[in-house]
C-alpha cells in the first residue's frame, strides 16, 4: 500500500479518546497500581483499533524516563500526559493534578489538529476529565468506574479526605454522562442504589484474551513451572492490596496445612512491585503471616508475571483463588477459567456473575478463612467433579468473555452516542460556542 493511500485510509478512522488517569495502558501488569484496568483499557482499546477505530489512551505520565508516547499497533497508542510530577502518585493523591492533566489533554488536541467527539474515561479522576470534555467542547461521554467508593468506603476504616469529592464525581458521572458501562448485573444494581437512579447505564462485561489464555496441556504447565504432578497448587494473581484480602487466603492455607500436615500443599502468588514501592509493605505484612502461621516451605512469592507466561500459572493450579473484599468484575477469574482452573471467590460484586457457583467454582463470603479453606479443601479432594468444573469454567469463558465480544458492543454503543450527538445539533452548537467565547 502507497504512503498516499495509507494516509488517506489513516485520516477516514473515526478518533475517540480513552481515558484512565492513573492505570497506564503501557504498564506492565502487575507493578504498584497496574492491574484489572489497565488490562481493560489496552485490549478494549486494541480491539476497537481492529474494528476500525483510531483510539488514543491518556494516562499520567509517572515515570519520567517513560517515552511520552507508545505505539501500540498502528491504530492504537497510549499518550503519556503532564499532570504533576513525574514520578509515582498514590490513588488518593492524584485528583490534585487533574486540572493539569486536563490542559495537557487540550493542548495535545491542538497540537494533533483534532477534537475528539467521544470520550471514554475509566475511573473516577478521568470522570471528571470527561466531565469537562463534554462540558467544553460537546465531547460524547460514556464511563466505566471500575471501583465504586459508594461500596469501598463501607468497608474502610480510615477514610481519605478525598472521599466527599470522589462521591460527588461519580454521582456526576451517573447522572452527566452520555452512558455508563457497567461491567455486571451487581455493579449496575450497586450504582442505582448507592449512587443516583438518573442517568442511562448499559451492561457490557469485561473481556480476557482468548488466544492466549486457553486450556493447555498441565503437565506441560507444571513441567515448564518445575512444579511436581503430585504437588495441590493453589493460586493467587494480583496486586499486594489490604482490600484484596490475601491474609484471607494465606490463613485459609494455613489453616488446611494445619487439619493435614502431610498434604502436599503449595500456595502461589503472583503480582507485585519491585521492593521500596508502596504495596512493599503489604507483601512485608503477607510473609510476616506466612511466617507465623509455619508455611513458609510451602508458600512461593512469584512475583511479577508477563501476561505470556500468566497461563502457564494458571494451568498449573489446582485452585485460583481470589479472596477481594470487592470487586466490581474481577479479570482474574475469567483468566483462569479460560484456562480451565476452578475458582473459589468472595461472594462479592462482579465475581457474583463471573462465577457460576458448582459449575465455575465456588464462592464463599469475603473475609470467611474457614469458608476458604473448606471451599479449597472441596476443590482439591473431589477430582471428579473438578474435572467438570474446568470444561464448564473454560466454555463460559469462550461463549461469553472475549476481547473481541466486549470490543463489538462498546463499538456500537460509540456508534449509537455519535448518531445521537448528530441528531442533536443545537448540543454541538452550544459547546462550540463556549468554546470560542
């Protein structure tokens, strides 16, 4: 193809932007505040680039040594942004700098010669980035929170001063956007009855990677993992976070380890950062536990895993547990039950719709140890209903969770927004003049 004509097909692509303030699209999976939604973000945005979208993904740059701009494929990139220093921020600090994250976002428009006529911002912050977007230039507005603090809050202690703020923006969110996307039944229900009943809100579930987490061969898995065929592998993937409740988990495992000395026992956890960051001092709390409890020889701290290698982990388990004291999806699930592991969740949130219960896994209530260690316990003694469990878990997966799947309904929910923003010209017409004035 002709540079002539690879630029005309370039300029026909209709460009929306994604916006997810603090989950940089380009991160690796795993380290300090890179998990779920900078997963959700880079392969929604990748899909829709296939479906024939131009999608530009904003985050914070905080590392200075990052490039500013990362070429995904040709259509799709992340856009590193000025908003504050350029070094990591904690959540909770970050809204600070959203003004500026806001300048820096227009000025790239000017710069590219380009406004977006739709906006998808993912968490709260980038909410209220939208929020202005469509106040000031009639951007179309859908958002995804991710998180509800309407429903985290209930369950901290110590509240940050960002909290009135945060729930305020997301009734705004609700009640202001074009659409919301919620990502499960629970989630929508959580936003009509904590939030606001005003504002339009559709269901459309998160995705995972088919291609690459799929059912393979275990014993390959295990062979590659040095892990022995004899060894009950029990599996948790994620972030080092109070609110994902791995002390649940390691006390569950203790407890097993404790009723059955002689069972062959192996707790694996994978995620995390590098030493001196912030969820450091999780991981130091975790193995503190896991030192009291006398299961340090059966309990390995994998550390970060590339997403190529992620299947392999999840093969290998026996069990992948995911113990979160809320989740309003939980990718983690769908990745292991495409790999076709048995889960054993809290009965919280979205993992309330990924898990079908005695079909996909189990799920017991959050924070429940001896709920866990039975539930675990149930998974790793009756190999033959196991057995049905991995090939149900795998076909939900396939028939309901692509990338793909999810990419398709987002598309035409853009498409439907647009059409109605043309259908509605005295809207464009307004916000042109606001802007101009």
């Amino acid at each position: 193809m002709s540079q002539s004509l690879f630029s005309n097909r370039y300029k026909r692509r209709q460009s929306i932007a994604l916006i997810s303030d603090h989950g940089d699209p380009a991160a690796d999976i795993g380290r300090e505040e890179a998990g779920g939604q900078n997963v959700y973000v880079r392969q929604v945005g990748e899909a829709l680039a296939r479906l024939g979208w131009q999608v530009d993904m904003f985050t914070r740059k905080s590392n200075a040594d990052d490039p500013t701009i990362v070429q995904h494929t040709p259509h799709c990139r992340t856009i590193r942004l000025k908003a504050g220093p350029e070094e990591f921020v904690s959540r909770d600090e970050i809204f600070q700098y959203m003004p500026e994250f806001l300048a820096s976002f227009k000025a790239f428009q000017t710069k590219e010669g380009v406004i977006y006529p739709l906006v998808h911002s993912n968490y709260w912050m980038s909410a209220w980035v939208g929020l202005q977007l469509k106040a000031s230039q009639g951007a179309q507005l859908i958002h995804t929170y991710h998180s509800l603090g309407a429903v985290k809050y209930q369950s901290v202690l110590t509240q940050p001063d960002i909290v009135t703020t945060r729930l305020l923006v997301e009734q705004a969110a609700l009640e202001q956007s074009d659409c919301v996307v919620a990502t499960s039944p629970q989630e929508m229900e959580h936003l009509r009855s904590l939030v606001s009943t005003e504002g339009t809100i559709e269901i459309i579930p998160c995705g995972t990677d088919t291609s690459n987490f799929k059912r393979i061969s275990r014993s390959q898995a295990r062979g590659k993992l040095d892990i022995s065929l004899r060894d009950q592998v029990i599996l948790y993937v994620g972030r080092f976070d109070p609110r994902k409740g791995i002390e649940t988990l390691v006390r569950a495992v203790g407890k097993l380890r404790a009723d059955d000395p002689e069972a062959p026992l192996r707790l694996m956890i994978v995620g995390g950062s590098e030493p001196g960051q912030s969820d450091g001092l999780e991981r130091v709390r975790i193995e503190g536990i896991v030192e009291e409890l006398g299961i340090q020889d059966c309990t390995v701290f994998a550390g970060r895993v590339g997403h190529d290698q992620l299947p392999l982990f999840y093969t290998a388990a026996d069990v992948c547990v995911i113990p979160s004291h809320y989740e309003p999806f939980g990718l983690v699930a769908i990745e292991a039950m495409a790999c076709g592991t048995p889960v054993v969740a809290s009965d919280v949130g979205g993992l309330k719709f990924t898990v079908i219960p005695e079909e996909t896994g189990l799920l017991v209530p959050a924070q429940d140890v001896s709920g866990f260690a039975g539930a675990i316990d149930r998974l790793l003694s009756d190999s033959l209903w196991t057995q049905k469990v991995r090939r149900k878990a795998a076909l939900r997966v396939q028939e309901n969770f692509s990338w793909e799947g999810v990419a398709i309904q987002l598309s035409d929910l853009y498409r439907r927004s647009l059409a109605q923003s043309i259908a509605q010209p005295e809207v464009v017409q307004a916000a042109a003049y606001r802007k101009a004035s």
